[in-house]
C-alpha cells in the first residue's frame, strides 16, 4: 500500500502551490497524510473505516483541508447570497457579493471555483435522511464539486457545470460560499513550512524533531491549549492563540514568530484551529462508536465462548448491529456531535468568555485591597504560603517549584498510580510546577497574563484554577505581585521576605 505514497504526495501538493505560489514563495511540500488516534484504530474494522471516511469527507487532507462552515474557523470564501434561482436549465444563479470585493485576488470569482450552498445542516440532515430511508442516494450528492464556468459581475450571475438538483433549500436568501477553505489552504503551506517539524502533519505533537523536547510540542487533538484567556470550562480563543504564536513559549522550543506578518499569523492560527477541531471530533465519534462496537467489546463477549460456532454466531450478530448502525444511528452521532462541538468552541473564539480582573492591579508596596491592614506584597506572600492557596504545595516555599506534591505518587485519570512520582499533565508526560524564582513565564510576563494563569489555572495541567472559587480578585493581584517579586537565589530554600 505504501509504495504509492510517494506518487500520491507528488499529485496531492500540485494543486495546493498553484493555489499557494503566489502567497509564499518557495511553498513547502505539504504532506498528503493525516494520521488518526489511537482509538479510531481500536475500534472494529468496518467501524473504523466508516471513520476515517467520514473525517477524510468532512476534514479533507493536508493538501487540501476544508472544514464545515459552521465551525468558528475562518476558512475563506467569498459570502454571496442567493436572489434568483434560474428555472430555464437550474445552471446558473443570480447572486449578491457579502464579501467586499478587494485588491486580494483571492476574493475575485474566477472559472474552477467550487461552490458551497451554506444550508441549515439539520434542515439538510432530514433531507438526506429521508432519501436513505427509502435507499434513494443523497439529493446532496448533486452538488458536491459544482464548479464555477463563469460570473457575471454587473449582473451578478454566476453559471456552473451542472444543473441543481431539486432540493426545496435552494431558494433566493440562501447563502452560498465560492472558493471555500482557501484560506486553510494557505494556512496548510506555512504550517508545513513553520510548525510540522515540531508539531506534526495531524497536529499530534509528534513532529520528526519532537522527540527531544520536554516539554512536548503541543498535541493539539484534544482542543485543550494551556494559556487562555477563557474561563474553565471554556476552549482557547483566537486572541489567545494568536498572542502565543506571536511571542512564543519562553524557556520551551516553542518559537516566537513575530517576524511572519499578520496575515500569515492568522492564517496559521486558524489552521491550528482547524487541526484541533479535526482532532476533537475524531475523538467524540470515537467515544460514541466505541461504546458497542470497539474491539475490547467483542473481546469481552467472546471471552468465555469456547464453542466455535456460538463464537461465529456471536460475531455475526455484532456485525450486523455495526451495519446497521452505520447506516442510520452513525449519520446522526457525526453530525450532532460536530454541531455540538461548533457551539461549545463559538462561544470560547471571540472575546465573549475573556476573563478579566474587576479590579485594577494593586501597587506592591501599598496597601492590599484585600487586607489593607498589609502591603500588597506581604498578603501575596501570606496567600502563597497558606493553606487556602496551597501554592507552596507544589511551587515550594521559596518558589523553586519543588514542594511536596511533587515528590508524591499522582494519580492517572483512570484512577491508577503512575509509576514515578511527581506531577503529569493531561497527555500523560511528567510536568515540574514552574521554578517561580527565575521569572521565566511561558504564558507572558505581563502582570495579566500572570493573573490570567492563576485565574484560570494552566489547562491540562495540575495548576488550578483560583478565580471565582477559591481566591477574590484582589487576593490574586497579592499574589501575582509577590510571585513577580520573588527573587532569584541559588542557595536560598527559606521563604522569600
Ligand atoms: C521547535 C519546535 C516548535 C516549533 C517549530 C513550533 N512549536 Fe508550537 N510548541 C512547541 C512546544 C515544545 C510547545 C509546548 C510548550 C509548553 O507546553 O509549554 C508548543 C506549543 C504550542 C501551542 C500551544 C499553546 C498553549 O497555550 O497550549 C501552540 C498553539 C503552538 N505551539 C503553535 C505553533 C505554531 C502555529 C507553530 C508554527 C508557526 C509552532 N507552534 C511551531 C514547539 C514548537
Ligand atoms: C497542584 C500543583 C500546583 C499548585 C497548587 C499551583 N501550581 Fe502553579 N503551576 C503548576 C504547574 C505544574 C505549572 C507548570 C504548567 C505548565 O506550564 O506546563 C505551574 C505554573 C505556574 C506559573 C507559571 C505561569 C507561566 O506563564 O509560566 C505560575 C506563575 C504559577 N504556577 C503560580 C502559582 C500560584 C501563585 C499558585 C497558588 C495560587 C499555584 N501556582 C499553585 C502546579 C501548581
């Protein structure tokens, strides 16, 4: 099978640098190949390819990523909204341009284009339902890489290479995108030039070079980014991701990359995104197709069966089931996942979930708005130390980041021991709470980004998070004025004064 990779990558990158030759010279070779987790591989056969499938249809690859336009990733595209639907031959559409046409030529409608109907997708779900139900292929199928032959811009018709199909959505008012994902595209060919080496062609943190890094090049298929903004329970937001492309990781590989332009951060910024949701996905039909069709599911069942044929029959059955699944309950779990996951990551993208302090930062040496019967420095150093706080648990006192709990056996999620002591983090490698003496930040040295990080904890890290429960606003400036005050001393294990 493998021997036709090298053809397949060749084929696979041609279309991408006609796309890209004019944006970056000397465009990278993008790899054709996205990798798939673990779990999609446990599951049984049929099950897993019925996964990999849907990703590939929906995702695309790397030489050619699309995402599904409800996602709050900015793809590309040029917005334009249906007025009249030709009813002589249904191979040409009056439409009206929603992106202002500007000196970018990726904006202009030009022949070859594909074209994307923006339908409500569970208007569009039923649809495509009922015409399985009766075993008539999807109305849908018509339409997928309809292309432009030609567009009129002074009366605004648009024609393409085949007739519509007759679906009752497409009507005037529906929104239609022409060149989608072509800011993805861009965004492919300079990951693969800036980032894959480190964090690898899927995102996974396995990049070629990747391997002699602690700490690891981020995984980012599990949508869980550590320096945000946004409150616990929400995603990282674009601003976030943006600022830390910009300035780097301090003290880890992550480089800084202030001097791409802006654009070309942004669109990196929305291809990381795009991995992430990719990956989240994957994960969430994995989980939901996992439960009855895994292979540790027949394992179990067959475990006492010594019978060959009640064993054969036992298969059979769960074959059966798989097949019907997939034909109807799969459709379902993929789509309302996806719809799930674009709502749980809209709400987090903008600034709507930005967690900002009530109060301004105190000054250090005057009085805490906490306790003003202390400086703000001395409250900072009480809290640190205390038992409400628990800083010092894991940073130790002096701030070195050697307390107790690193010396201690953690727990993993599934409630086993790991077999080394100390702190993990998320993705299972062993982390060290920050030495707090050296001033290094990873997340930013700004005095918000230090209370950002004890406000809403490091994600997929043990730091916790402090704002809203445990600490008041005020108390927290205490503490980020202390923490950015505690001096560096090699041989100093007291607390700092
Ligand atoms: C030399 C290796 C290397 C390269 C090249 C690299 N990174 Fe990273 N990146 C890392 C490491 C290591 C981390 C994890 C640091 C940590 O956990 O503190 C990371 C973390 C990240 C994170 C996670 C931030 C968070 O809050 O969790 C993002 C996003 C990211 N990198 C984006 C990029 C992008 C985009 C590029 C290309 C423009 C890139 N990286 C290039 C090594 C690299
Ligand atoms: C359960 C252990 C634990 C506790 C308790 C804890 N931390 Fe952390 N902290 C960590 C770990 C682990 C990291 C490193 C995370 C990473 O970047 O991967 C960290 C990182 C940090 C950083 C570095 C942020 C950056 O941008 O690099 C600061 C500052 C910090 N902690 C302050 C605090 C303060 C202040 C408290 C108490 C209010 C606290 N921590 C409590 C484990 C802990």
């Amino acid at each position: 099978m493998y021997h036709s990779i090298k053809e397949f990558r060749v084929w696979a990158a041609l279309p991408l640098c006609l796309v890209c030759a004019s944006f970056c010279a000397g465009c990278a070779k993008v790899e054709s190949r996205f990798v798939y987790d673990e779990a999609t591989d446990k599951l049984l056969p049929e099950a897993s390819l019925a996964v990999k499938a849907s990703l590939q249809s929906t995702f695309g690859t790397p030489a050619d990523p699309q995402i599904p336009g409800y996602f709050p990733v900015d793809r590309g595209g040029i917005v334009a909204e249906v007025e009249e639907v030709s009813t002589k031959d249904r191979m040409q559409l009056r439409i009206k341009l929603e992106t202002p046409a500007d000196e970018n030529e990726q904006t202009q409608i030009t022949a070859g284009q594909l074209i994307e109907f923006l339908f409500d997708p569970e208007d569009a779900f039923d649809i495509a339902a009922d015409a399985l139900e009766v075993k008539l292929p999807s109305p849908f199928d018509a339409l997928s890489g309809l292309k432009v032959v030609s567009y009129d811009s002074e009366n605004g018709l648009l024609k393409f290479d085949k007739p519509l199909p007759e679906i009752e959505l497409i009507e005037s008012g529906l929104q239609i995108v022409i060149n989608p994902n072509y800011k993805l595209q861009q965004g492919s060919a300079l990951y693969s030039k800036h980032c894959l080496h480190c964090h690898g062609v899927s995102g996974d943190g396995n990049g070629p070079t990747a391997i002699y890094m602690t700490p690891r090049p981020r995984d980012y298929r599990r949508g869980v980014f550590k320096f945000t903004s946004t409150g616990p329970q929400n995603k990282v937001s674009t601003a976030d991701l943006k600022h830390l492309v910009i300035e780097g990781i301090p003290g880890t590989y992550m480089a800084s990359f202030k001097m791409l332009p802006d654009e070309e951060v942004d669109l990196l910024v929305e291809y990381v995104k795009y991995l992430a949701l990719r990956g989240v996905t994957e994960r969430v039909i994995d989980i939901e197709v996992g439960i009855d069709f895994a292979q540790t599911v027949l394992e179990d069942e067959l475990e006492d069966v010594e019978d060959a044929d009640k064993r054969l029959e036992i298969m059979n059955e769960i074959r059966e089931e798989l097949a019907e699944f997939l034909e109807s309950d799969y459709l379902e779990i993929d789509l309302f996942g996806m719809l799930d996951l674009a709502d749980a990551w809209d709400e987090s993208v903008g600034e709507g979930v930005l967690q900002s302090p009530s109060i301004a930062r105190t000054d250090p040496d005057g009085p805490s708005a906490a306790d003003p019967t202390k400086t703000s420095l001395e409250n900072g150093r009480l809290l640190y130390l205390g038992n409400t706080a628990q800083c010092a648990s894991c940073h130790g006192d002096a701030g070195k980041g050697d307390g107790f709990q690193t010396r201690q056996l953690q727990k993993k999620p599934d409630g086993s021991e790991y077999d080394l002591p100390g702190l993990y983090d998320s993705w299972s490698n062993p982390l060290k709470p920050r030495d707090l003496t050296r001033n290094i930040y990873r997340g930013g040295r700004r005095p918000i980004d230090v209370f950002r990080r004890i406000y809403c904890g490091i994600k997929g890290t043990p730091m916790p998070v402090y704002g809203g429960k445990g600490l008041s606003d005020e108390q927290i400036w205490d503490i980020v004025n202390y923490v950015m005050a505690i001096p560096f001393d090699e041989q100093k294990t007291e607390p700092a004064k």
